[in-house]
C-alpha cells in the first residue's frame, strides 16, 4: 500500500511539474495573410482601427507586424505571444464569433471586395537552445 501511494505521489507530481512547464512556456503564432495591392490601404485600415482593437477584448499580444512584398505578391505578416496553445485557441474562437468583427467584416467585403487572400498561420513552441 505504501509503495502504490508512493507511486501515485510521484506520477501526480510529476503532472503538476509537466502542467507548471507547459503553461509557463509561452506559445507563439506566426500568421501570414496575402493581401492586395488595389485594396492594401483599406486592407491596413481594417487591421489597425478594427481587428486589433477587437483583438484586445480577447487578450491578443501582438509583438509585431510586417509587410513583405516580392514580385509575386504583397504579404502582411504579424507575430503573436500566448500565454499556451489553450488560451490562444479559445481566444482566436471569441474573435471569429464577435458580432462586431462579423459586421466589419461584411462591410468591407461589400465595399472593398476581398482584402485577404491566402492565409497561413503557424504555431510556434521556442525549442530549448533558442536565444532569448
């Protein structure tokens, strides 16, 4: 009996320290949107006026933003810090439910067309010999 509460001791343990590092490392996200030339301008002020203050209600960290332009196509790239990959999933769920994003973004389609072509997103998890 004392060895099996032992073990039990050892294995919860072992979770909660296993819990503690994940939720202690941070998650990052990559996300990268094709945009538009004809429409980059309404494009920008969407994100900057509406996404972003709507991203805030969710507790959305953004690090930083870019854009990158080759002969091909004009791409907008933002980078994002999460607390785990949990948090940011039922964050991303809130923003894509919010009535009020719904609308902004039905009003820019209507007058604008399509602001965002392909999009890709990306989780990342820091491996352990990454300078800060």
């Amino acid at each position: 009996m004392k060895l099996f509460l032992l073990t039990l001791l050892l294995i919860t343990t072992s979770i909660v320290k296993s819990q503690n590092t994940t939720q202690s490392s941070p998650v990052y996200q990559l996300r990268i949107y094709e945009i538009f030339e004809n429409n980059k301008k309404e494009f920008h002020e969407r994100f900057r006026d509406h996404a972003m203050r709507i991203m805030k209600k969710y507790n959305f960290k953004i690090i930083s933003i870019y854009e990158s332009k080759s002969d091909k196509k004009t791409e907008f790239v933002y980078f994002l810090e999460w607390p785990n990959e949990a948090v940011m999933k039922k964050a991303w769920e809130g923003f894509k439910a919010d009535k009020e994003w719904i609308d902004v973004k039905k009003q820019y389609t209507e007058k604008y067309g399509d602001v965002v072509g392909n999009v890709e997103d990306r989780v990342l998890t820091k491996v352990d010999y990454s300078p800060n």
